[in-house]
C-alpha cells in the first residue's frame, strides 16, 4: 500500500480520536476531578498495555531510557493533567484553538534545540493551518480571549510539552519500535498515575456516585484509544514523516469538533468549510517534502 496514502490514513485517524477527547474528558469530569480524570487516563493506558511488557521491555532498550522518560512524562503525562485543568476554566473550543501552536512550537523547538532544517514551504503551511484553525473555532464563537489567563496557559504549556515530546521520538527513538516506545513510557509513568489516583478520594465517588461507572467507561475509552493506542500510531506517523507533519494532526481537531457540534445540532455556516480548506492547505504544504530553501540551522 502507498506509504503516502497510509501517513494521511494514520493523520486523519488521529484526528478523530483525538477530536473527541475533549468531550470524553468532559464526561469523565461530570463525576471526578480534573486530577483524578487525567490519573486514570495514564493507568488505564499504562493497564491496557501492559500484557505486552514481556514481549516489548527488553535490556537491549534500556539505553534509550532518558528518552523514555521523555515521551512518557513529557508527552503524556503532564499534558494530561494539564488538558484536564484547563477545561475547569475555559471552553473545549477555545482549548482546542489553542491546542493548533503544537505544530508552530515543533518547528521552533526542531530549529532551535534540535537543530532540524525545515522548508521555507512547511513553516508557510504551519503558518496557513493555524489561522485556518483559529478562524473555524472562532466563528460564531462569542468567547474571547479574557478568560483567566491560568487556564490558557496550562494548555500552551501542553501544546510546548507536545513539540519537545515529537522532536525527542524523533530523534532519539526513530530506530526503536513504536509499541515498545510506548510500553516503556507508559510502564514508567502508569504506576505514578495510579498511586497519586488511590491517595484522592476516587473510590469514594466510584462508589457513591450513581452515574460513576458510566463516567469511567467515558474515560476508559479516552485512555485505550486516546492515549495508549493513538500513541502508537503516531510514533508511526512520526518515523513516516516528520514531526511538523504529524503534529499538524492538531490543525484538523477542531474539524472533528464541528462534527460534534453538528451532532448536537449546532448551526453549520458556508464560512465553515472556507476554514477547513485553508487548513487542508496548510497541512498538505506541510508535507512538501522539496522546497527550495531552508531555514538555517
């Protein structure tokens, strides 16, 4: 099969998973907290996974153990607690706008700390997908940017966590296997999840709260798909392409977040479908492989 077409397939699937996580971390807070709701996304992750620790943790991996901690911590378990925080104070769609820097602090972080060379075409293509992102979320949206500046800021800082966390798979675990990388990430972040999990009073709401069980299934399935199978996937997209391509995947979020709002009977506007092209604009020039020049080193 094309590898081309397969890189699309992996980003557009990501985009759906990860799409919706914003509306199962809502569903998951109806009963625990923000803490909780993100602890339980990292061990259920790290449980669903960890059958394959004795197939996938071996000794010829552990050199690669700085970079392990890297991705798990780094990548996934700050952002998680981070994301869950912000939606106590703003709104999903303003999270999700502010969620599309990802791919603008990959470039910047790949040029800056990592020394990547990057086309002047793809940083044309972040540039294009952002303000392509911003609008569609924006449009009809009477939310400005006064909200308490705290919580946008728990997800910028998210968003720099992800560029480091895409530029250090990159270049320190492209060799190693995508579900090992994530087994090893996971099995050192998911016994931490769980420990500061069982010092809250989770078990108490589980118990007592008579739509709990239904939250946590909501959360179960953000954690085995939008955590420990996307991750996968997208050390994949990763290694196929390049880390401003693959974060780019936050550039076509909001998208699947329209499809939400449409499900729920949300007004869908001509001007719309305008946005979504200059996004698809945006990520296609970030995958042009030949440009002309480069940013320097």
């Amino acid at each position: 099969m094309n590898t081309k077409f397969i890189n699309w397939f992996i980003l557009i699937l990501l985009a759906l998973i990860w799409g919706s996580s914003f509306i199962l971390m809502k569903r998951g807070m109806e009963v625990f907290s923000s803490g909780q709701v993100a602890a339980l996304r990292i061990f259920i992750a790290f449980l669903f996974l960890s059958p394959l620790i004795f197939k996938h943790v071996k000794k010829e991996s552990l050199k690669h153990w700085k970079a392990f901690i890297g991705m798990g911590v780094i990548g996934n378990l700050i952002p998680a607690f981070l994301f869950t925080n912000a939606e106590t104070g703003i709104s999903s769609s303003l999270t999700g706008a502010l969620n599309s820097l990802t791919p603008l602090f990959t470039l910047l972080i790949g040029v800056m700390l990592f020394k990547a060379k990057t086309g002047w075409i793809n940083a044309l293509g972040i540039a294009i997908g952002f303000v392509g992102a911003l609008g569609l979320l924006m449009v009809g949206k009477q939310e400005a940017f006064d909200s308490d500046l705290l919580f946008i800021f728990y997800v910028v800082l998210a968003t720099i966590c992800y560029a480091l966390s895409v530029n250090i798979i990159k270049k320190y675990l492209s060799e190693v296997n995508s579900t090992t990388a994530t087994v090893w990430a996971m099995m050192f972040i998911g016994p931490f999840a769980g420990a500061y999990l069982f010092t809250t009073d989770f078990t108490h709401r589980l118990v007592t709260n008579p739509v709990a069980l239904q939250s946590l299934g909501f959360i179960s399935i953000l954690a085995i798909f939008g955590t420990a199978i996307s991750v996968i996937i997208f050390n994949v997209l990763i290694k196929n392409t390049s880390p401003i391509f693959a974060s780019s995947v936050t550039y076509l979020i909001p998208i699947v977040a329209m499809g939400w709002g449409l499900f729920d009977n949300e007004s869908v506007l001509p001007v719309h479908f305008a946005w979504i092209g200059l996004i698809l604009a945006g990520v296609y020039l970030v995958n042009k492989k030949k440009s002309p020049k480069s940013l320097p080193e």
